[in-house]
C-alpha cells in the first residue's frame, strides 16, 4: 500500500522538499550586514586574573578537605561574581 502512495505523491514531496531546502539555506548563508550584527556578541573584558583563579582554587581545596561533594553553583557563581566584580 505505501508504494502505491509513493507513486503519486513521493515525487512532488521530494522536490517541495528540496526547494525548501533551498531557500532556507539561501536566506541563512546569504543575509544582509544588518541582519549579521544583531547575531554577533560583544566581547566583555574580564577581570579575572591569576590571583582569582587561585583564590577558586583553595575554594575547591576547601571543599574537598571538609568532603563537602556538592554545592550550589548558582550561589557560588554569583559570590564569586560579586567579589571580584565579574557580570
């Protein structure tokens, strides 16, 4: 039964389909400048330095010492961010 319904419709779905394609890989690979810089992100500088990441660490130093195996990263991530000024 099904080969009987490619038949008919196996063809034109094969074609409406690669027009499909087409047509969105032309829209996605062939875009104006304007439309390019809404999806570009702008760098942010850090301010992380050798000292920081050796502060973190003897965090995770810390961690291990106390056989703490879980914490919360938001909570971390946010101290973190807090003491040393990173968005």
């Amino acid at each position: 039964m099904n080969n009987l319904l490619f038949m008919p419709f196996g063809i034109p779905i094969l074609v409406a389909d690669s027009l499909a394609d087409m047509l969105y890989f032309w829209k996605n690979n062939f875009r104006t400048p304007d439309s390019l810089k809404q999806i570009i992100i702008a760098k942010e500088k850090s301010t992380i330095s050798h000292g920081s990441i050796r502060e973190v660490m003897n965090i995770f130093k810390k961690y291990c010492e106390n056989k703490i195996k879980s914490a919360h990263t938001k909570q971390f991530i946010n101290t973190f961010g807090k003491k040393f000024r990173v968005n």
